[in-house]
C-alpha cells in the first residue's frame, strides 16, 4: 500500500478474501438492516451531494430537518444511567485479539448516523453531505468543517483514509474482508474524501457503500506520532471523537464514560435529544442472577427480563411497591433471530443427518413451552418473526430457484423437522427417532444406545452459560435418557463460554444468531463455508454448503424486497432440512424493568432500541467540565 502526501491517496494489492470472521455485533448494529434496496436519495434526480441515504424510497427527513421525531428536543442533560454487562472484559479498544468492553460506541463517530424510525436510513455526521454514483461504483463525502476529535484538532480526509488503511490492515478480519473491496481511498479537496470500489462478477456490491458509512473513525496523527499498535490490546483510553469519552474503568468490573461537553456534533439534528446522561455506567457480572439482584437493589437502571417466570415471580420487591421501578410490557414485532442448541458437526458423532435429525425428534419442546417457558414460541426458522422465514407451503419462486442453482434439490421434499416434531406427539417422535438411529448403525443395547460397529455409547457433552439456559438443557438432557443417549450440562461462566466456542472445543453448544428485516453479507459469518473453521466466526455448526453458500452470496445482490424474500425462504428451508441444531425458543412479549427516574419519548416500537434517547427526571449539578483530551500513551 501506499500513501502520497500530495494526493492522499491509498491504494493497496488485495489479497483473497480473509476467512476469518469475528464476533461483529458492535459493527453490525449499525448495518445489519442496510442491505439489500436499492439507494434512494433527497434528490432523485441527482447522487449527490445530499444529506441522506436510504434503501427504500426516499428519506424520511428532508434536508432542513431539526430533530428525529422520536427524539426530546428538551430532555434534561444530567445524571448517571447504570447498565449492567454480562462477562467480563480485558481491553477497551476494538480488536479481536482481546475481550471488548461495552459501550465503545458511545465514543466514536462515523461519517453517518442511523435513523431508528426508518428501516433503511443514514443521515450525515462528520460527513456534511455525501454523494453515490448510480451504480454504486463509488462514494464521495465532503466532511464537516465543524468535526471534531477531542484534542480539538479537526477530522481531515486524511484520517479517513487511515481509517480504512488500519482497519484493511490490523481490523477485525470480517472488516478485512469487506474493506478489500475498496479499489482505493483519495482525497479529492481540502476536505472531501472519496472511496472507489472493485466491481464484482455481478457488478458492484450495494452494501459496501452503506458499510463505508458506519465506518469507525481514527486519527491518523494520533497513532502516528505516538507510534500505537491499533491492534495490541490496551486499557489506555485512545483519542476519539463522540458524544462521550472513558473516564474510569476497572478491568473485568466496571467502565464509565462521561459526556463531553464541547462535544462537537451535539447541535447536529441527528442528535438533538440524544446522549443526555453525565455518565454512562457498565457494571460486569459473572452471571445473570447475580446481576438481577443488583437491579432489584436499585444500583441499575434497566433489566431486559426474558424468562416469563421471572417476570411474574420474582419482578417484586420493596422497589417495585414504592414505585421506584417501574415494568414495561411490549409486543415483540422485531426479529428475534434463532437461538438453539448448535450441534458440532466437526464431531464424527453428528456428522451423519440422521443422528440430528434423530435428536431433534427427541426433544419434546411442547414440554417447555408448558412447563418452563410459558407463553415462549417455539423457534422454527433462521429468520424468525419476520417475512423472511420461510412460509408452511414452498412457493412457485423458491421451486424456480432452487433448480436454477441445484438442480438435484426437491424443494417440496425439504423437511423442517422441528417443526414437524412440535406438532406430533411425544411417543410419535420417539419412535421416529429411534429408527433414524438404527438406520445410521446405532441400536439400543440394555436402554444404552450403542454403536454397531465400534461398540461405544452415544454421549455427547452440551455447554451452556446462564442458569436460564440449563434448565432448558436439563429437560434436553432427559429426553436423550429415554432414547439411551447420555448427554452431560456443562455450566461455565461467560469468560469459559467464550473460549469453549472459539476454540469450537464443544459437542453441542447453546448459540444464538441475530438476524435483521434486511440480512446482508453476516450472513456469511453466520452460516458461509468460509467460516466454518474460523476460530472468530459464529458458525457454531460448522455448516458447509454449496448451495447455502450460493443462496448467502445471493442475499446481498437482491434488488427488491420480493426477490429477497424468495432468496430467504429457500435459504431457510435449506438450513432447517440439514438439521444443524435444535431450535429453542422466543418470547414474543417484551419484558423491560426500569428505574422510574428513566424517561424515553413512546414512539418507537422498543425503548431498547436505543437508551441514547433516554433521559433522566433526577437531575443534580453537571460536574462536567469542559477539557482537552489528556495523552496517556508511554
């Protein structure tokens, strides 16, 4: 790669795709719902420059706009909101070489901001306005002459352009392999920056631009002058540019990050009404108990409830009689993504479908839904609660498709067995399941299912975190006992749980996968053949599939919503047939505890959508004082 000073531009020869793929929940946030429409702009009739971008007809706010209508112009600035974080933590910046840290978000910008109440739109940030070519083959941003870091030196071209460089270079490796679609980075003007973009077999890639825009931001002076490892992990806090800034933090307890208040972009109108606690608080618990607790105490000032039981047995107390806490009870309409216990398909023991199947079969999850989950929904797609599951009859579109791509591929014959299993009886799917087993050279041999071949027992290990998940484990457990398999709960702690699932040292393991109304290239950490033995990426099954992997591939070039949803559905029916997991469960009601003093304006479907529009009705003195950023660097 190079940089030349005069131009400023960067260049660099691509290597292959990266393959390794990283925990991107931080990263995806922001993108995971803009993916797959076509880009609208302010002004039709133009790319450029304008204010906004959007995947669906056209921005919701018009150019002028003051404030997002679901943000409080006048919210009161003050006081601290208390969160609580589950694990633990090592370093408090963005790499994968290291346990993250919560909240990072809150200090750094990107060149645009996401609008909650549109599916698919991006408003200016330190980009003062944007301009996308027709065919997505490049993007330009004019930066604002107003964007700060909090040295008080200004944001330059420059610095987006080391931006990508480092992240190309030393990010996170899903980043890599997005960033080396970008032919070049230069800078056009005195402050503008333009990135071009590598054309694909099928044309350019239409998320790409989106992706550039959330882009994290870093100053290129900064970690040249006092010669930083952006990947080395580290507890000194870095210079940034937010809305807030670290002021203390205690590895593996506690961070806390204080507003800034010379903060730059507060007046822009993506963030009136935003970001308007003193200090944000993270304290880190081992488990979820422990933390309930602690916000049953009063030392929190929200708990998201997913057990029912809970909510109605233990949401009680002192607190709760003196109004102190209040509790909120919504209608879950957001996709809830697949949550499931992840066979290992690496182990010889499940490499065979049918023992899955089989297993599947044996999980009475009727039981939990009447027992332990009430009021839960059983999951049955990888796209659940949304359009994009796949619908109870295969649909003309999803035929036509999937004989294009695989011809050999019956989609009327394709089987979501944990759906089908629901809805039979419990002795109906026993029966089942031990004729599968037989069928793939294991029989019963004094109640212990036994190999035919090598004489040795079906057992398997399932690790979980949280005693939520072990109850539900401990019900899985005993209905493998009654088909002669023998299967061990292993409970560890978060940090443990992390490493068993990146080191894929595990027979079955409690997962989960988000999803969102508009996947895109995630999908390929999730479930691609390229992640499969990635150390980083979250396919916890070790799914392989050419045709899966053509589907996946497919899902990011969709050019409407109805070709989309075709792309999903076969998707879907594709997974499920393969049996990769035993699907659990959701809850379609949102139960959200909260101390009374938290305030949110009540026009969007969650208020746990962003708690940077909350504000507080106990206000104290500011003790917040106005200071330049602090070098803490050897």
């Amino acid at each position: 790669m190079n940089i030349r000073i005069k131009n400023k531009i960067y260049s660099k020869k691509r290597k292959t795709i990266v393959k390794n793929t990283f925990n991107i929940s931080f990263f995806l946030t922001g993108v995971l719902a803009l993916s797959l429409y076509h880009f609208s702009f302010a002004n039709q009739s133009s790319s450029g420059p304008v204010h906004a971008l959007s995947f669906h007809d056209t921005p919701k706010y018009a150019d002028n706009f003051e404030h997002y209508n679901f943000a409080s112009p006048n919210a009161k600035k003050g006081d601290e909101l208390r969160l609580i974080s589950i694990g633990t933590f090592d370093c408090i910046n963005k790499t994968y070489k290291c346990t993250k840290v919560d909240g990072l978000n809150l200090i750094q910008d990107s060149l645009m901001s996401r609008s909650l109440d549109e599916p698919f739109s991006l408003y200016t940030l330190v980009a003062e306005k944007a301009t996308l070519s027709n065919d997505y083959s490049w993007i330009e941003f004019k930066i604002n002459p107003k964007a700060k870091w909090h040295d008080g030196s200004s944001i330059t071209p420059e610095d987006v352009i080391f931006s990508l460089e480092i992240q190309s270079e030393k990010g996170f490796p899903f980043l890599q392999s997005i960033y080396s679609q970008v032919e070049k980075v230069e800078k056009t003007a005195k402050d503008t920056v333009k990135f071009t973009f590598k054309k694909g077999i099928d044309g350019y890639n239409r998320e790409l631009p989106l992706i550039i825009c959330m882009m994290g931001l870093y100053s290129k002076k900064y970690y040249t002058e006092n010669i930083l490892e952006f990947d080395k992990p580290t507890l000194i806090p870095f210079l940034t540019s937010g809305p807030y800034r670290i002021k203390k933090t205690e590895p593996g307890r506690y961070i806390i990050y204080e507003r800034v208040p010379h903060y730059w972009a507060k007046n822009l109108p993506v963030n009136i009404g935003r970001y308007n606690f003193d200090t944000v608080r993270y304290d880190y618990y081992r488990d979820s108990n422990a933390a309930f607790q602690a916000f049953k105490s009063g030392n929190h000032d929200i708990y998201r409830e997913l057990s029912p039981q809970n909510w109605n047995r233990n949401h009680k107390g002192l607190n709760y009689d003196k109004g102190l806490i209040k509790k909120i009870e919504l209608e879950n309409n957001q996709p809830v993504g697949l949550r499931g216990f992840s066979f290992n398909t690496r182990n010889t023991l499940f490499q065979d479908k049918r023992v899955r199947q089989a297993i599947i079969l044996a999980f009475d999850r009727s039981f939990i839904t009447k027992s332990i989950l009430p009021g839960f929904k059983p999951n049955n797609s990888y796209f659940d609660n949304t359009d994009l599951a796949a619908p109870e009859v295969v649909t003309p579109e999803e035929i036509a498709l999937l004989k294009e791509i695989a011809p050999e591929i019956n989609a009327l014959k394709l089987t979501n067995h944990a759906k089908n299993a629901y809805k039979q009886n419990t002795r109906q799917n026993r029966r089942q399941a031990i004729a599968l087993l037989k069928q793939a050279g294991w029989n019963l041999k004094k109640g212990i299912l036994t190999n035919d071949k090598t004489g040795n027992i079906f057992e398997f290990e399932l690790v979980v975190s949280g005693q939520d998940q072990q109850k539900i484990a401990l019900a899985f457990a005993r209905n493998m006992k009654n088909i002669g398999i023998k299967a061990s709960v292993v409970l560890v702690d978060a940090a443990q749980y992390e490493h068993r699932k990146q080191s894929r040292s595990y027979d079955m393991l409690a997962s989960w996968w988000a999803t969102s109304l508009s996947p895109g290239r995630e999908l390929q950490h999730y479930w691609s053949c390229s992640a499969k033995d990635n150390s980083g990426s979250r396919n916890y099954p070790g799914i392989c599939s050419t045709v899966s992997d053509i589907l996946i591939e497919s899902v990011s070039k969709s050019i409407s919503r109805k070709k989309l949803r075709t792309i999903t559905h076969a998707l879907d029916r594709i997974l499920m047939n393969e049996a990769y997991l035993v699907p659990l469960f959701f809850n379609p009601k949102v139960a959200i505890a909260m101390s009374q003093k938290i305030h949110y304006k009540n026009s969007t479907t969650n208020p746990m959508k962003d708690s940077h529009f909350w504000w507080s009705t106990v206000i104290k003195n500011s003790s917040l004082k106005p200071s330049s950023f602090t070098k803490k660097t050897k």
